[in-house]
C-alpha cells in the first residue's frame, strides 16, 4: 500500500476504535462530523446535521480517499480518518493543472523559485538522530526531487542558505505551534520573494518521534513532502506523496509518482532527459449556456460548503467548482431571492458574513439572507426589516459600491472606482478602518491592478485566496499577506465558466 504522506502543518485526529465490520456506535457520528467540518468536507450552518449533507460529505472524503463511495460511516472510513492529516492552514495555493471536475497537482500561481541552484543548510536535529543522519535524509529527498526537475539542490553550510530546516519545539515565531508527539509534525513556506526570510524554509515538531525507517515518524517521507511545498507545491490526489494523508506504517517503497513529477515540471521543467514539460490547458465545461460567455461579472460570493453564487444581470450561476455549473442553474434573481428582486437589475456586490449571513448589495441599499439550508426550489426569504440603506449602517461606506469581499480576519474590503475601503470593529463598533478609503494604486503589493480597470466583483474563496474579477479578467491575491500571484490577469470566462476563449 502506498503510503500517503501529510504536508504542512499536520494534525492526528484520533478517533474512538473500531473493531471488525461493526457497525459503529453513535459517539462515531459526531467525531465524524467534527473531521468532516474540521477538513472542510462540511459547512454546518447552525443545529444538526442533516443525514443528505452527511451523506454527502462522507460520499467526498470516501472518493478523495479511493474507498468505496457508500456514503455510509462504516469501519473502513473511520480507519481512514484515524491516520494522521495535513491541514492546509498557513499557506492554501490556487489550483492550476486542472480539467473540469478532475483535480490533480496545485502549484502556488507564478510563486516559485526563479533560480535554478537552491542551497539549503539543516541547523540542528531531534533526539534520538544525528545532525547528520538528518541531513542524509533530507540529501537524498533533494536528491529525488532534482532527478526530476529543472533545479539543483546543494548543501550549505550557512545560515543564509535559501533554505533553513530547522527542528523546534512549541511557540517558534511564526503563527504556526508545534504541540508535541502526535500532532503538527511540520510545515513549510512557499518561496515568495524567492526564499526571502522565513520563505522557502522548512519547519519540524522536534518532540515527534523521528525515526529512519519504521517504528516512528519516518524522516524521509516527511522531507520528500515538506520539500514539495518549498518548491510551490500544493496538496494532489490519493497515492501521491503531496496527497494530504499520511499513513504511519512505514513504506520502503515511498517516492515521487507521476502527478508528483508533473507538478514540479510545470514549474521548472524537467530534467535533462526526462521527457517533456506536461500541457496542462483547461478543457472548457460542457454545460456552460452560449451567452454566459459574453456577459461581465457582477458579484460572486462563496457559500456555505464552498459553492460560488455569481450574479451576471438579473441571473445568478452556482458552481461547485470553477468551471462547472450546477444542474437548474443560471436561475433568476427573484428564483432564488423573492419578488423583492423583481425591479432590481443586477447586483453591485455580494459577501457572506461568516457563518451564514448573506448581504447583497444594491445601489444606496443592501438586502440580508439567513442560509438555513443552500436548497434554491423555492426563494430564500429575506430577513425581517431589510432592505436597509447601507448609509448609516455601514458606517463610512458609500453608495453604489463596485464589489466587496470578507477577509480571513472577518474584516470586509470595499472596492469602488480608484478606491478601497477597509470596514471592521473599531472603538466598540463596526465602521471604516482609520487612514481608509485609500487608493488601490497606493497598496505596495497591488501595482499589478493599476491598470486593471474596476474591481468588479472579488471573494474569498475555498482556497483562502481572495479572487478579484475586472470586465473579462481575473487576479488571485493571497488571503492573509495580500501579494497578487504572478501570472494574471487571466481569464474569468475561460477558467470559472469554461468559455472556449480565443485571444
């Protein structure tokens, strides 16, 4: 069995035992739910879970994880769970290198290392290995991923060498904290800025047990991944060393398979002679209606369980994934939100508030939406005493705003025109930020949209990506340090709509 390694920031669910084919006590239900919605398998809006959306989510976690697709808590799902999980949580990448509902390796868009010779230097070792012992292992993981890419890696002895792997205990200076034996085994930082800093370094829980093949924490499969990410690479799919599980039985056998090797030849092309750098061009969906094609976007906002509204005029689109609508979609305005909608002809923005507040925002007014459930056969009725007028209420923020999006921090970026308004708690209430509205073209990390045009529309999505759409284009900003990736604007139509576009 190939053993599934775990990537940054890697936490042990530990679950109640299960013994043969049994059918599983109640307590399983819960502790189930709580993975599900800990690893974003599950939204829980408010109250139970209903038994279709726990279905569901067990239907995804059993496809993700090559078990059968029962949609039933059984023995074989629960062992699963138990392994010991990579949580994506400092660092979530874009996906690129994807067809229409197929997922395959994620790449940090345009975040890579943009010269081919990377040092790298370990500082200090776990109990129980050597300094040198460590840096055998971490030699030959370097060793696998150069015999396959376009970079080569070289030991160096300095405290400047581009990478830095380092063994720590606990609170370390970064947000992330190691928490002892059986828990946050490593995490690991993209190369933006081409290594600068903590970037591109990698860190280990010292306090795990490490061991050199079985009986532990085996060093050399945690290094093969935890390299993977410092060269830009996200989390793929089963029987792949970037796949986010990890298997503690120890595999002899553990290396780079083909999804592994594509993801790193898309960034750095391969090496000498071994083949060919992999096309990796989108197929556009099937299922997209002929106009959608030639409208702009008007508001997009990320619900509950991670499906996109996108308001286009007087209709509204839901994807489950980018580049795939859901069956009974494009629906109109007043289908999903009530005759209120009827004189409305588009919508300027669109946010939800954590966990289910929707705000649709409409000239000098915005509209509220309680989502008890994402089920859109009848409309979803407004909350009582709205609409309101966003002046007064959304103390600071202007009329006819172009687009909004949540941040990470529950903090909301208005965009309008030239400008961006930052909107959160201030001075027991909620208002515009002190030193806001500023420029867009005043933000160090956004030279990127001086010549964009309006935001149209923006949201944070599953990802932790901030998204921001122009009249045909798009951006990708990282949610937390709010740098534009290299590599945009690209097109909206093209990859969240599947249009056959010709440039």
């Amino acid at each position: 069995m190939t053993l599934k390694l775990l990537g940054r920031v890697c936490l042990i669910v530990v679950l109640m035992a299960v013994y043969g084919l049994s059918a599983p006590v109640p307590d399983n239900r819960n502790i189930a739910i709580e993975y599900l919605t800990l690893y974003k398998y599950l939204n829980i809006l408010e109250g139970e879970v209903s038994s279709t959306d726990f279905k569901l989510a067990l239907q995804k976690f059993q496809q993700n994880n090559e078990l059968d697709v029962t949609g039933q808590l059984n023995s074989a799902t629960l062992t699963k769970m138990r392994n010991p999980t990579c949580r994506d949580t400092d660092l979530r990448f874009p996906s690129v290198g994807l067809r229409v509902r197929e997922r395959r390796y994620s790449v940090a868009q345009g975040v890579k290392w943009t010269k081919t010779d990377i040092t790298y230097n370990v500082l200090n070792a776990p109990t129980g290995l050597s300094k040198l012992q460590v840096l055998a292992e971490f030699q030959r993981a370097f060793n696998a991923w150069q015999s396959v890419c376009g970079l080569t890696f070289r030991y160096w002895d300095a405290p400047n060498a581009d990478i830095i792997i380092t063994f720590f205990s606990g609170y370390h200076g970064d947000y992330q904290v190691f928490d002892g034996p059986g828990g946050n085994l490593a995490h690991a930082y993209i190369p933006i800025d081409n290594g600068q800093g903590i970037y591109g370094d990698i860190h280990m829980d010292i306090d795990e047990q490490w061991v050199l093949r079985n009986g532990g924490i085996n060093l050399y499969q945690v290094a093969l991944h935890e390299i993977g990410h410092t060269l830009g690479l996200g989390h793929s799919g089963p029987n792949t060393v970037m796949h986010a599980l990890f298997s503690p039985v120890y595999d002899s056998n553990f290396r780079l398979q083909a999804d592994d090797i594509m993801g790193a030849q898309f960034l750095y092309g391969p090496n000498a002679g071994t083949g060919t750098v992999p096309e990796i061009m989108p197929t556009p969906g099937d299922n997209m209606p002929d106009d959608t094609c030639v409208h702009s976007v008007d508001a997009i906002a990320t619900l509950p369980g991670d499906s996109v509204l996108t308001f286009m005029g007087q209709e509204v689109f839901k994807l489950s994934t980018k580049g795939s609508i859901e069956d009974g979609y494009p629906k109109l305005l007043t289908d999903v939100f009530g005759n209120i909608m009827s004189s409305v002809s588009k919508i300027d923005a669109a946010v939800l508030w954590p966990p289910n507040l929707l705000y649709l925002f409409v000239g000098s007014q915005y509209y509220r939406y309680t989502l008890t459930s994402l089920e859109t056969s009848q409309p979803w009725p407004l909350d009582q005493g709205y609409p309101k007028p966003i002046v007064g209420n959304w103390y600071g923020i202007p009329n006819d705003i172009d687009s909004a999006t949540i941040l990470p921090n529950r903090q909301v970026y208005f965009f309008k025109g030239n400008q961006y308004f930052k909107f959160g708690y201030h001075e027991n209430s909620y208002q515009v930020l002190p030193g806001y509205p500023r420029l867009i073209a005043s933000h160090s990390r956004w030279a990127a949209l001086l010549e964009a045009g309006d935001i149209l529309a923006s949201t944070l999505w599953s990802d932790g990506n901030i998204y921001l759409f122009t009249a045909d284009n798009f951006y990708a900003m990282h949610g937390q340090y709010e740098f534009l990736f290299p590599g945009y604007p690209r097109s909206f139509k093209a990859e969240w709509f599947g249009c056959d576009i010709m440039e």
